[in-house]
C-alpha cells in the first residue's frame, strides 16, 4: 500500500462530474476519483478542516467508534474494477479484533481526513489508474472566480442569457463549498 494524499476536488466535464484528486506522496503519480456533489462537498470541507453546525455521517461514524472504545486502524483504496473504485476500512475493537469494512472511496476519504489519518492506495490500483505530471484541474474557487470574470465580460456585452447561466453556476459552486445556516447543502 501507498500512501496517497487528497489535494483537491473540483468539477470537471472530461471526468463526468465532480473529481477528487489523490496524489502519491513522495511521488509523481495522481488518481481522479469521480465523486457525488455532496461526497464532494464533504470531502472539500475535511480537507480545508471545516465544521458543519450539525454531525455528518462521518462525524456518527467516529462519534459511535469513540463511544463503543472501537477505532479507525486505515482507510485504503483497494482495488479497480471496470473503473469502479473499492476500499476498505479497518476497525479495531477494544479487544484488539480486527475489523475490515467494504467502502466506498467518497466515504472513506472524509472519514480519514476527519480523522486525521492517511488514506492507502494499493500499489496495483496506482498502476493502473495513475496518471504522471501534475492534473490539468482547476479547484471550484478559482472555478467560481474565472466564472465571475466570465459573467462580468457577459453583462458588459449585455448578453443577459449568458450573464443569466453564469450567474446559475456560480450559485451551484458556491452551494457546494459552502452550506447554508443548517450545515446543508442545496445544489
């Protein structure tokens, strides 16, 4: 296993929607993992380290983990197949048992961050789905900002449709990094 580190998540049409990007530290090679906006949104905050008002799901996970005496050992990527990613976390009980658990990457990646452990990639799943170089994405702030620039260039042309769709998106990006009073999203 290698570890692997989240260094952005980001919208990108080529890859079908959202993206989180795990690259491998002390290395070259990086993995797009194709994510859901709101797996997206979770990964995003635990990676800057912010606070919803209200436990997500995996905020319950540790919460009933420390309650039961259980912990987190790792959270792994374990394996591709027909370019679905798997993986796994392992639980340790009080009694030293332990524990694999089949997860989804989008899951298990919040869980790790939040709980500050590193994420493992299996070296065979890095062959495969590494990419070498840097990835050509953009993180959704500077999205939003280059679409800002493109709204600002709309509405000076008086395109007002364009200036309309624009000022949409911008809305939907910023839903997704940042939730409303209730620590929901609403894209």
């Amino acid at each position: 296993m290698r570890e692997v580190v989240v260094t952005e998540v980001t919208f990108h049409p080529t890859q079908g929607g959202y993206v989180v990007v795990l690259r491998e530290r002390d290395g070259e090679r990086w993995v797009p993992i194709r994510v859901g906006p709101g797996e997206a949104q979770s990964i995003a905050f635990n990676l800057r380290g912010s606070q919803y008002h209200r436990p997500m799901t995996f905020d319950l996970v540790a919460s009933l983990l420390r309650a039961l005496d259980g912990r987190v050992r790792s959270t792994s990527i374990t394996r591709l197949h027909e370019e679905v990613f798997y993986a796994e976390v392992l639980l340790e009980r009080p009694d030293g048992e332990v524990i694999r658990l089949d997860a989804r990457p989008s899951d298990a990646i919040p869980l790790a961050l939040r709980l500050g452990l590193p994420v493992l990639m299996a070296e065979d799943v890095l062959e495969a789905a590494g990419k070498h170089g840097f990835p050509q994405l953009m993180p959704l702030d500077e999205q939003i900002q280059q679409l800002e620039s493109e709204l600002a260039e709309a509405v000076e042309r008086e395109d007002f449709e364009e200036a309309a769709r624009l000022r949409d998106q911008i809305r939907y990006y910023r839903k997704l990094i940042q939730p409303d009073e209730e620590g929901e999203t609403r894209p």
